[in-house]
C-alpha cells in the first residue's frame, strides 16, 4: 500500500515538475458540426497529454450514451501511437444527428471527456420530377415537382428560359405546375428551380412534356374477302401520340397472331394471314392503344372456298341414243357458276338450249353435298343432255367451274359408238406385176373397234380358203391381205368386210395387173433457143393401168448413131412450167425422141423430131417477179407500197441464147396515164443502173417521191446485145405527216426533178395558205 502511494507521488511531481497542461481530449474538426444528409463525416477524437501510453480505453459514445456500432456504416478506428481515435459516419442521415461523445482515462484515475454536436441539414433533393412526363391532349396535368430541403427550398418554373407566374391555364403549387386544358402548344420543356435561401443552394430540373393524343382512325378495318389457301391482309391504321401499339383479337378475344400463320405488322397494323382455311371465317377486331387511350373496331372476314369439280364420270352411248348426258358436279363457296365447252371448240355452251344444235340442252341445280364433305352445304351441278347423239359429239367435253376464288377445269368423254365404215380406206384399186407380191390395205373406223375378215366369192380367206398365197395380216381396225399373184385367176376383186356389236360394213378393192406404157402420142415444142428447148407432152392412150412418173428425151447429132445418144429423165410437171433441154450447142441439128415411165418401166421410144437450134443471139427478157413484199397490194397492174418508198425489184435469169449474161440494166422513172388511159407516160427522169450478172437476181431501189407512179423496167445483156424490157409499175405511199401532194402530171414530157421538186413545194404552201384562211 505503501509502495502505490509513492507511486502515485512520485507521478504526480512529475506531471506537476515537467509544467504540462492539465490532460484533454481534443475532437477534430473543432466545434458543433453541421452536415448535409447523405455526405460522409469523420471526426478524430486525440488525446492531449505528456504521457501517451497512460491513456486507456479511449472511443465514442452515440447520443444514446452507448458505444459506437461497429458496422458497413458507422464505425470507429484507434491510432495507438497517436492516443487518437477516428468515428467514420457513411451517407449520413437525419437519425445520426445528435451530441457524439469520445471518452478516455489517463493514468488509471483522471477520466477524459469530449462532445460534438451533430446537426444535419437536407440537401436539394428530387422526389417526385421525372425528366420525361407526359400529358393527355385536352385534360387537366400537373407537371410533378416534388422537391425535399431542409430548411424547405422555394420553387418556381421556365419554359424555354421564360417565367411562369400563376394565371391563364398554369397554377403553381407545392408539387407541381398544374396546366388546365392541355394543348399541343403546351409540349416543350419545363424548368423546376428549387433554392434555399439559409444555405444559397440552388438546382435546376428540366422536364420534357410530351403532349399525348389518343388513337384516332386513318384507316378502320372493314369486311374483307379472302380466297381459301391464299394470303390475306386485315387493314386498321391509327395515329397518335404516342404511336399506338397494336392488338388484332378474334371473336373469343384470343390474340390472332398467337395462331400459326398469322402475323402483325407492328408499325402500320396491318394483320396478314398466310394460307387462311375455312374455319378462321369471323369477326375480327384491331385495338389501337396508348398511354393516352384505346379504340378498338371489328371487320368480318369471309373465306371463299376455291372451286373443285367433284365429279365428272366418262360416259359411252350407241349413235343415235336419246337423253344421253354427262354430268359435272362442283363444290365451292360461294357456289361456283358452271360453263361446259366441247375441246374442238373454243365457243361456250349455253344454259338451256343451243341456238346453232337444238337437241343439246344444259341444266344446272343446287345439290345436296356428300356427308364426308368438310362442312360444305351443297353443290352445284350442270348436266348437258343430248337426244339423238351422233358421231361428231364424240369426244372430250370441258367442265369450268369458277367463283371469286378461282377456276378448276377438268373434262371428261363422251364415247358414241357406231358401226363401222371405210371412209378412211386409202385405196379402192391395186396393181401388181411379174408375180410382185402385192399389200392390200383396209381401215375400218368404228367404235368399239371392228373385227375385219378378208373374202373374194363368198368365201373367207384363211378359214373357208387356205392359199400360201394369201397371209392376213392384223384383224381390225387395220388388216393386211398380202397376195402373191403367181397366175393371172389372182388378179379379181377381194372384200373386206368389219364387223362390230353395231352393224357390219363392206368394201372392195380389185387387184389389177399392170404392164409398162405404149409410147407417147406427141412431143411438142413450145420454145426454142440457141442451147434450150422446150417441151410439153401428149401421153400414151394406155398408161399400163398405173399412173406416168416421169417422161424422157434421147437426143443425139443428126449424122450420130442412136448408140452415142445422150438421156435426159424429167419428174411429170404437175405445175404446168414445161419441160427444158438444156446445155445445146447453137445451131445444129439433133435427133431427138421421147418416152415415158410408169412404176412397172419404160414405154418404147416414139414421137422422134428433128430440131435444128437457132444461132447464138441476145439474151431473152428476164421475168420480173410481181409477188408483192409485207404489206404491198397489187391493184390491177400495179403494186401499190404499204409504208416506205423503198422497193425491192427480183426476177428470174433468163435464157442467155448460147452467149452468157454479163450485166443487167435496171431503170425507173415517174409516170401517169396518158390522157386516153390506156398507157403510161413518163413525166420525169430516167434512173439507170447496171447490175452485174454474178448470180444477182435482186435489187433495191429507193424512190424519190410520195404517192406517185413509177415504171420500173430491166433488160439483160451479153456480148450481142440487149433483151426486150420487161416492166411492171409501182405506186409509193402517201406521206401522212405532211399535207397532201399534188401529182398532177404536167402536160410536157422530161420535166426534171428540180423542177418537179419546187412546183410540189409551190403547191403545198399554196394548199397551206388555203387552209390557213
């Protein structure tokens, strides 16, 4: 005990002896402190004394008196060796206000003591003002400013930096700006400005006002058709403010695009369906909507049901049947409208009767439909009814059935059957020779098909007459009779006879046989130049039995053996242009006579002449052609041109009498008909051009005028001299951009083209002025 009290004694006079202070807490920053709600704060507490590690047990103390929590936000931290400790306060707030106090003892007995006072003040604080707001377009709204201070802030409000006072349709309040009767005007934006004048905060809010309108119809859905399978598109367009969101429901108020196949156009609210089927036939409504309203309309949707021929059986009746018809049944919704129409024919049928076949008749009907049908009511049916069907209503007829949705075609045959004929046999006659194994062709048409048998006396070829001789070949519709006609008792008349469930049908065909023909009765000479003749021919009074293929020359010098004789063969000329002998030399004389051939061979020569070919001399005339181009007309002698006053002159190369062709002249020139009208006179200049002979046969020309007459000629030439002229006349068109020429002819000959230029162009001005007065 002792010990301690001189302890104490001796510590004392040492605190007492060294002149310190008496020992403090000091709290730092000094002073109460006044802080803004929600800002960070640190105090230190330190020790003022000489001997720092006398200090004990030194914290904070809450204004509730008890030690400070220790947590996230509230907590303390010793400094040892400074005697010190800190108090941390996070985003202080109003519950942390009151006297905070750090305590300590100092050298086991002197108990230390220090306070603040914590005071908080509100900052400037947004409660309520959202940046974006938005109002109803003719309603009442206030623009939400909520503002928390303490001390409490003063409000007032700018648009567009301008003041606003209480008065016309603003009323200033605690919370907001009210605006009564909102217009588009009103949109734009808002300044709230919130200050305290205690502590000179000041902060600004600016706010946006949209003004909103509510959907109004651009365009209302309205009832629409759409073709079953096919796309359809359901219309409703809305505007507003914002843009409104759209909403397409069915008649149970199910989204539609929450089925397969449907989807929505979000932008314009256009609801389009893909492949729609029969049951998605009803009402349908669109919803526009926005923060401002809804509105809502409904459209009906019909599906059509496309048209389908559901039946339509072929039918087969005899020639001559009364009441024969052919029935097209069709499904569709709306029902379809039905037209029949024969495939050889492009013209329709009529319902009820035909004007042009009184015994077809066309009926229609609504039917009941098929229980299996897919909820399909009725159908409608056509029948065509025929009395006394023939042979040309065989065939296939054309069933249409349309309606809004479509058309569906499908046909089905009428088979008339009939007894057989022969109006398709080929041949009646047949020719045979040298024991020539001979075909003997017989068709029979009929339906169904004949069975065709062979027969000569009564009696059948192949059953009541066996012959090596004889092979059939085919029983119907086509059979064969191939006869080897070794002895003449072969050559007769043979039947063929068809037979069918309809009626029989006969037809003969006689087997003759044929020899070579005798000689020809004539040979005429019809034209002659320096190295062609030519020919036409009287035939043989017996041509064999079968028809002259073909006719032939032999031909030699006259003091020339028949031996070195040279042949020429000509096909018959079934057109009329002659038979030619070319390549002769001019004048000499030749030997010539004449044959003709069948199939079986060659008749003996006869009709033999003597010619002697004329000597070398001018070409003959070339032969102009006057078959008119595209569009050209000829009238009478002259070929009149459609469009252009280009013409295109051809001709054939003419015989060139033993000198061969080197040029040709071309020439043309302007004409009219003389005052008689019985010829042509030139009225203008001869154009000449020289066309070499390298095989040119055409040439064209492009004339000078409109609607005037040209004679256009052409002549050959060779070393000896000029053809005749061969001429044809040509008309060219009107010009129909200008006014009308005058091609009067004048009464003088020659006049030149200048000249027939400046009277045409006095002429038309002439008509002008007319025209103009």
């Amino acid at each position: 005990m002792g010990w301690r009290v001189f302890c104490i004694l001796l510590a004392y006079l040492s605190v007492g002896g060294s002149g310190t202070d008496t020992p403090t807490l000091k709290i730092l920053p000094s002073g109460d402190q006044e802080v803004r709600v929600g800002k960070n704060l640190v105090l230190t507490c330190r020790a003022l004394v000489s001997s720092l590690e006398l200090v004990r047990n030194l914290r904070w103390y809450n204004p509730k008196g008890l030690p400070v929590r220790q947590d996230d936000r509230i907590y303390s931290e010793e400094q040892p060796a400074e005697a010190a400790t800190a108090l941390f306060i996070k985003q202080v707030s109003p519950e942390d206000a009151g006297l905070y106090t750090c305590k300590a003892t100092y050298a086991s007995n002197q108990n230390l003591e220090a306070s603040v006072k914590i005071s908080l003040f509100v900052g400037i604080t947004w409660e309520d003002a959202p940046r974006a707001q938005y109002a109803r377009l003719g309603e009442n709204y206030k623009i939400r400013c909520k503002v928390r201070a303490r001390p409490p802030a003063s409000i007032d409000w700018l648009k567009e930096s301008l003041i606003i006072s209480t008065g016309n349709q603003y009323i200033i309040e605690s919370d907001g700006l009210e605006i009564q009767g909102v217009s588009k005007e009103n949109a734009g934006t808002y300044t709230c400005r919130a200050r305290v004048p205690e502590t000179g905060e000041l902060e600004e809010r600016d706010i946006q006002l949209e003004v909103q309108e509510p959907p109004t119809w651009v365009q209302k859905p309205f009832d629409i058709k759409g073709i079953e399978r096919d796309k359809v598109e359901l219309l409703c367009a809305a505007i507003g403010s914002p843009p409104p969101k759209y909403t397409w429901v069915d008649k149970d108020g199910i989204d539609v695009t929450e089925r397969e196949g449907w989807k929505l156009n979000e932008i314009t609210g256009s609801l389009t369906g893909y492949q729609i089927r029969r049951q998605e036939e009803g009402k349908y409504t669109c919803i526009a909507e926005n923060n401002a309203g809804r509105e809502e309309a409904s459209a009906y949707l019909s599906v059509i049901i496309r048209p389908k021929v559901q039946e339509l059986y072929n039918k087969t009746f005899p020639v001559g049947q009364m009441g024969a018809e052919l029935t097209c049944r069709a499904s569709g919704d709306p029902l379809p409208r039905i037209r029949w129409r024969k495939w050889s024919s492009t013209k329709p049928f009529l319902v009820g009767g035909q004007p042009d076949d009184s015994r077809v008749i066309i009926r229609e009907q609504a039917v009941p439909a098929p229980d299996y049908t897919e909820g399909e009511r009725n159908w409608m049916e056509s029948t065509i009814f025929i009395d006394g069907i023939q042979r040309r209503d065989d065939g296939l007829y054309e069933c249409q059935a349309e309606n809004e949705g479509g058309t569906f075609f499908k046909s089905g045959h009428i088979t008339v059957e009939f007894k057989p004929s022969f109006e398709d046999q080929p041949i009646s006659k047949e020719w045979s020779w040298d024991q020539r194994t001979v075909n003997l062709t017989c068709i029979a048409r009929s339906i169904p098909n004949a069975t065709v048998s062979w027969w000569f006396n009564d009696n059948e070829i192949g059953r009541d007459v066996v012959d090596d001789n004889f092979e059939v070949v085919g029983h119907g519709p086509r059979s064969d009779l191939i006869v080897k006609p070794l002895v003449s008792e072969y050559y007769r008349t043979y039947q063929c006879k068809a037979e069918n469930p309809h009626g029989l049908a006969f037809h003969d065909i006689v087997l003759e046989e044929a020899h070579e023909p005798t000689q020809l009765q004539q040979a005429i000479l019809d034209k002659s130049t320096a190295t062609t003749l030519q020919f036409r021919f009287v035939p043989p009074t017996d041509t064999g039995g079968l028809p002259i293929d073909s006719y032939a020359v032999e031909y030699k010098f006259s003091r020339s053996s028949w031996g070195s004789a040279r042949r020429r063969v000509w096909p018959v000329d079934s057109k009329g242009h002659g038979y030619i002998l070319e390549n002769l030399e001019p004048k000499t004389t030749y030997d010539l006579r004449f044959g003709c051939k069948n199939r079986v061979g060659f008749s003996p020569w006869g009709a033999g002449i003597q010619i002697t070919t004329p000597q070398r001399g001018r070409p003959e005339p070339p032969i102009l052609s006057i078959q008119t181009g595209p569009g050209e007309v000829l009238m009478g002698d002259v070929i009149e041109l459609p469009r252009s006053k280009d013409y295109e002159v051809s001709w054939q190369i003419p015989e060139d009498n033993g000198v061969p062709i080197d040029f040709f002249l071309l020439s043309y020139f302007p004409v009219h008909k003389s005052s008689l009208g019985t010829s042509w006179e030139r009225i203008g200049d001869i154009k000449k051009i020289e066309i070499p002979h390298r095989g040119n046969v055409r040439w064209g020309l492009q004339l000078d005028y409109q609607d005037t007459f040209y004679q256009v000629g052409l002549t050959a030439h060779n070393q000896l001299g000029y053809s005749t002229e061969s001429a044809l006349i040509v008309k060219t068109p009107r010009d129909q951009s200008r006014a009308p020429t005058i091609s009067t002819p004048h009464s003088r000959k020659g006049v030149n083209s200048a000249e027939s230029a400046v009277l045409s162009t006095i002429m038309q001005t002439l008509v002008l002025l007319v025209f103009i007065l």
